[in-house]
C-alpha cells in the first residue's frame, strides 16, 4: 500500500491556498499532490514530473478519482524542472515538493532491481527504457572507481573490502541479480555492518544513486526549482539519506544568507541569489505513530523555503 510520507507536516508546510499553481517533481503516486490540490481547488495548477512512465500512470488514474484543478504530467527527471515547467507554461509557482529517493512501488516490484530482499535483474533504472543498468555500472567501474562510489554515494565505510570481493566474483560470472549482489556484499563485511541494517544497504543506495544521477539531479532541481518559485513561494524538499538531506540543507542555507554590516556604513547581502528564509528551523521527521504505521518513514526527513518578497534572479 502506498502511504505518502510526512504528508501532514509537507502539506502545512507548503501552505496551499485555493488557485494555487503547484509543481510536484517527483509525482509517484500522487499522494502528496492529490492532497495540496484538493485545498488548491478547482482553480489550482498541478504540474507532476516523474522519471518512471508507470508512475505516471498510476498518478493520472489517482488523479482522476476526483482531484480538483489543472493536471499536467510529464515524464522526465526533476533536475529538468525549471525546462519541464517553462515548457508546459508553469512560469511562476506558488509552491514545489521534491519527494526523494526510491518509491514503494519501485521497492516492491523485483524486476525493477531495486532491493536486495528479493532476487530480480540488477537493474535500478528509475527510468527502465533508458540509460546504463547497475548491472552494466558494476561490470564497468574497476575497484577503486567502485570503491570510491560505494563511499562517497553510500557512505559504506568497508568500501575497499566490497568491491574487491565484487572484483573477484565478477571474474568468475558476471553479477546481474540483486541477491546475488547482496550476499557478496555480505560475505565481504561479515559482521561488520550497522545492526539491524542489512550490509547491502549503502551499497544498493550508491549503485541506485549512480544509475539515476540522483545527486547531480538533485543540484539542478534545487536551484532551477527555487528560481521557479514566485515571491512568497515555497519549497519542500523530503530526504530519505544523510548524503542528500546535507545537499538540501547547504543549497537552502546558502539561499537564506546574511545581510552583512560594511565598515563604511549601509550594508552588504552574503548568499545565493534568489533569497530565501527557512520556513522549518531544523528537518522534521516522523512521529511516532507515522512510523508504527508506515516503517518506510523512519529516515525521512523535510526541509522547507520560502522566497522572499524583494528577491532577485
């Protein structure tokens, strides 16, 4: 079952009012965006972009059942939100969410790659019809390139040990299915991993990362996302990885910046352009009774800006 995560404190968080003009770059299943635009109402605007072209699908038909307002889909990453919103006529928004990471969907579908609780082809394209699988990344990459990747984009301290091991077994066949990756992985560190993660994790995260530009896609999205956003505007951003909850933090402290006193007198702005003001003071994450109900939001966390009235750029 599909439970959108944080959904109370994201909607609160972006403020929807009726006539809102709304971008949702990572659709899913519409959770989230179904319930800004009901409070959005028939006058409100939705733009949902999705890489996945069966999340779209299954977007539009959740749109459908009664979902007020405008509703423009389009199939494409979320680094591309600022091209994707000026193409389809969204010039200037009210509001924008990015819901990060790997759906439910895309977890429990074993032919899609993305978990190691279930044997399916080591694919992880968020995009299946285009691009390099995991599978192919993994036969490309030699040690230290996988080394490094496992360490920068999974923050897997055994880094090294992995892809050795996934060196020496990739001579003997090449490594194509999810639980085959998964029991190399835990061979490799034995009992050196977090308990009550398994040893795959960080390694699954880093090789989906890689595959789908996440990082680079996330940059892009932020700042041309930001750009977007109308005095007043604002953006929610939910992170499920320490590695891209930093990214947000940094991108959006550095648009609310500082107006700095000059010894000469008057004043100076230190920060990105356009400026911003935090609309949450820390992360948000889940409460206790969100996470007896849905386990999946026990990572997450939610960041949100506001643009301000005088901003620039």
């Amino acid at each position: 079952m599909h439970i959108p995560v944080l959904l109370d404190e994201t909607v609160a968080a972006l403020a929807p009012r009726p006539g809102y003009v709304y971008i949702d770059g990572t659709l899913g299943r519409a959770g989230h965006a179904s319930a800004v635009m009901r409070l959005a109402g028939p006058t409100g605007r939705l733009l949902g972009i999705d890489r996945d072209g069966e999340a779209l699908a299954r977007a539009a038909a959740a749109l459908r059942e009664g979902v007020p307002g405008e509703h423009v889909l389009a199939q494409g990453g979320h680094g591309d939100i600022e091209a994707l919103a000026r193409a389809h006529g969204f010039e200037a928004v009210d509001a924008i969410l990015l819901d990060l990471g790997v759906s439910s969907d895309q977890l429990d579908t074993p032919g899609r790659g993305f978990s190691f609780r279930a044997d399916g082809p080591l694919d992880m394209r968020m995009r299946n019809d285009a691009g390099e699988t995991a599978a192919e990344l993994l036969a490309r990459l030699d040690v230290a390139e996988m080394a490094r990747l496992f360490r920068e984009l999974g923050e897997e301290r055994q880094a090294l040990r992995i892809a050795r091991a996934i060196d020496r077994e990739r001579r003997r066949e090449p490594i194509v299915r999810t639980l085959r990756l998964a029991e190399i992985v835990a061979r490799a560190v034995g009992g050196a991993h977090t308990p009550g993660r398994n040893p795959a994790t960080r390694v699954f995260q880093a090789l989906r990362m890689a595959v789908n530009d996440e990082v680079g896609q996330l940059e892009r999205a932020l700042e041309g996302g930001l750009r977007l956003l109308r005095p007043g505007g604002r953006m929610a951003v939910i992170t499920f990885e320490s590695l891209t909850d930093r990214i947000v933090k940094t991108v959006f402290r550095a648009h609310c910046g500082r107006e700095e006193a000059l010894l000469q007198g008057g004043s100076a702005w230190r920060g990105e352009e356009p400026r911003t003001r935090l609309v949450l003071r820390r992360a948000v994450t889940a409460q206790p009774g969100e996470l007896a109900r849905n386990p999946r939001a026990r990572s997450a966390k939610l960041r949100a800006v506001e643009r301000l009235a005088f901003a620039e750029g």
